[in-house]
C-alpha cells in the first residue's frame, strides 16, 4: 500500500463555489517534497491539515474531524474509464492520493501510518457538493458520485508528521465493529434505516454524523410513542 501523490489547492476564484468569498481550492494538484501534516483546529475555524492547502469554505470544509481527504487511485481509474477522460492525481480534490487501499472499505476509527511519523484515523466519507460538480464539470455530477458509492475517506490527524509520495501506508488498527466508510455515506446520502447502525463506531465516527444517528433514533422513538 503506497501513497502515489500528496496534493495541495491554492485559492482561486470560480463561479461555482458556494463560498462566500467566491473562492475555492478544490483544485489540488501534487506537490514534490514533503508535506507537513497536523491536526487543523476545530471546525468552523481550522482549515486543512496540510501545510499550504486552502480551504476557502470553513463552513462545510476542514476541522480536525475532515483534516485529510483521501481517494484510491483505483477508484479514479474506473471513473475515467466510466467518463472518458483522464483524471490526474488530485482530480477530485483529493489531499491523498492512495494504491492498494479499500479506502471506501475502511472502517470509521481504523488508523493508518504514512510515512514514518504521520498516524491518520478514518472518520467519515466525503458528501458531493456544487463546488465538486463545477470543478469536474459534469452534468448532474453530485446524483452520479452518490450512487456510485465510492466517496473516498475523511481522516483526522493522530499524530502529526511529513509524508511524500511514494511513502508506505501501514494499517495500524482496524476496529472489531463493521461500520465502514461505505456503510456511513449510504447512511447519510440514500438509506437514513442505516444511522443506528454507524453509532457501533463510537467516539471515533464523525460528530455530526453521530449526531444525526441520535436525531434519527430519536425521531423514529417519538413516531412509535405516537
């Protein structure tokens, strides 16, 4: 398991980002050397755990529960054979661009080493978003990447470290439960039955996630007491 591309955005105007600014840097490109990463600060108010990637939306993007983002080249493989287009290391606004890792098969709290430092832990997929559709370029883009199911990993920083590509990933710890990054996106996208079922990842499922699980048990409490 090797990490192919480490990639970075840099700000820049576009017509559609929802940010405020009208900024985004969804457009990642890989960069040489090494990349410090570290945990960001909490959401609404740390940005990307990667030194020099901006994230121009504080709103929905970044925070220490979403500091990495990372896609298996496999999965853009078949997207580009699906599109008919070549896809780039970074094409999705991908930090990570990893080969020989089930990404959307990794379970939420599963912890990977990069590197000889840099301990990553899974917490969520990725949601598609209108910015993520203009930066591809493709019609009716967000219904397609949610039915394909392949929505690539959110992590958050263990402990801090360099990484490079061509560094090794090693899976340090893969939880005992079955909530897997795919299992939480079709809970969250298109099979809300599915949200008591990610609350067996405990602490280390994305928060809001957890929190949405919750409002749905007790929602579903209330309509059976009624």
């Amino acid at each position: 398991m090797e990490l192919l591309s480490v990639n970075v955005g840099r700000r820049k105007a576009a017509e559609y980002t929802g940010a405020p600014s009208g900024h985004t840097g969804i457009d990642k490109r890989p960069v040489p050397g090494p990349v410090r990463v570290a945990a960001p600060g909490a959401k609404g108010v740390g940005g990307s755990g990667l030194a020099g990637d901006e994230i121009c939306d504080l709103r929905h993007h970044g925070g220490n529960d979403q500091a990495v983002y990372a896609y298996a080249r496999e999965d853009l493989d078949a997207w580009e054979r699906t599109l008919g287009r070549d896809l780039p290391d970074g094409s999705f606004g991908e930090n990570l661009t990893t080969s020989g890792v089930d990404v959307n098969g990794a379970k939420i709290g599963e912890r990977w080493r990069i590197g000889a430092e840099l301990v990553l832990e899974v917490t969520s997929g990725r949601i598609p978003c209108r910015t993520f559709q203009g930066h591809l370029g493709e019609k009716g883009w967000v219904k397609r990447f949610t039915e394909a199911d392949a929505p690539g990993a959110y992590l958050r920083v263990i402990e801090p470290g360099e990484i490079r590509a061509g560094d090794r990933i090693e899976i340090l710890h893969r939880p005992a439960h079955e909530v897997t990054v795919g299992l939480q996106y079709r809970a969250v996208t298109t099979d809300k039955s599915l949200l008591p079922r990610l609350l067996a990842a405990g602490d280390a499922l994305h928060p809001g996630t957890a929190e949405r699980a919750r409002r749905y048990l007790a929602q579903q409490a209330a309509a059976a007491s009624s």
